[in-house]
C-alpha cells in the first residue's frame, strides 16, 4: 500500500483589507486576500493577557473568485478550507522568492453576505465545484 499525504488548511479569521481581483489571459478570475487569525491566552508569570495574530494569503481561483471578491469586504469573517501551495519567482532584483499561500477550494461567509454593505439572502457556502456548477448563486 503507498502512502499518500494530506494537504487541508482550514482557517476561520477575519479580512484585513478588500479583496483583489484580477483576471488571468485566459479570462479565469484570481481573488488574493490575507485573513488574520488570534489567539488570546494569559501569562502564566504575570497573569496578564496575551494575543498573537497570524496573517494568511489565500487565493481563489475562476468562478469562487468571483463570488470572493464581489461579496466579500474588509473585516468579513470567513472559514476557507484550502491547501497550501508556494510558488517560485523572481524579485526586482533577479533573485528568486517564496510565497507560501492557501489555495482555496470552499468558502463560507460566517457573518452573512453583504454586498455594498447590505444584508443579502445566502444558501450557505461556496465550493469550487458547487461555483462551477451553479454560476455560484
């Protein structure tokens, strides 16, 4: 039997800023937000508490990108499942760099779906597959 590796991320945090959607030549969409996630705990020597905040890239990909960037905004809370993946390139300078990022395949808005700041109806989250399927409404 060979073994095979798992490579799931899930996140539950919050958008730091607006998402960025652009699309590829081929027309695909590409959304990129960063998520920020904390955790709170006490100093166990001072008993004063504690807070750190992780920031994470995640991208989506065609049609989830879509929906990403038309309802989500600054401050949406959101559950991604993803997996991660770093890529290669080139900086100003010629030298090569690293981005590790979480490539998202479903996403849930867990404050409800606000588009221009108003309330809309939802059915739930979104998937890639279900996005494809259903143009995502």
């Amino acid at each position: 039997m060979s073994t095979r590796g798992v490579n799931k991320v899930i996140i539950v945090g919050n958008l730091g800023q607006p998402p960025e959607t652009k699309y590829m030549p081929s027309g695909g969409a590409v959304t990129n937000i960063s998520v920020a996630t904390s955790e709170q705990w006490k100093d166990k020597q001072t008993g004063q508490p504690q807070e750190r905040t992780e920031w994470h890239r995640i991208v989506f990909f065609n049609r989830l990108a879509e929906i990403a960037g038309e309802y989500l905004q600054k401050g949406s809370k959101v559950y991604i499942e993803g997996s991660l993946r770093t890529r290669k390139w080139q900086g100003q300078d010629g030298s090569d760099r690293y981005t590790t990022e979480i490539v998202a395949s479903e996403m849930q808005m867990l404050d409800g779906v606000r588009k221009n700041g108003v309330p809309q109806p939802t059915a739930g989250g979104y998937t890639n597959h279900y996005a494809q399927q259903t143009g995502g409404r």
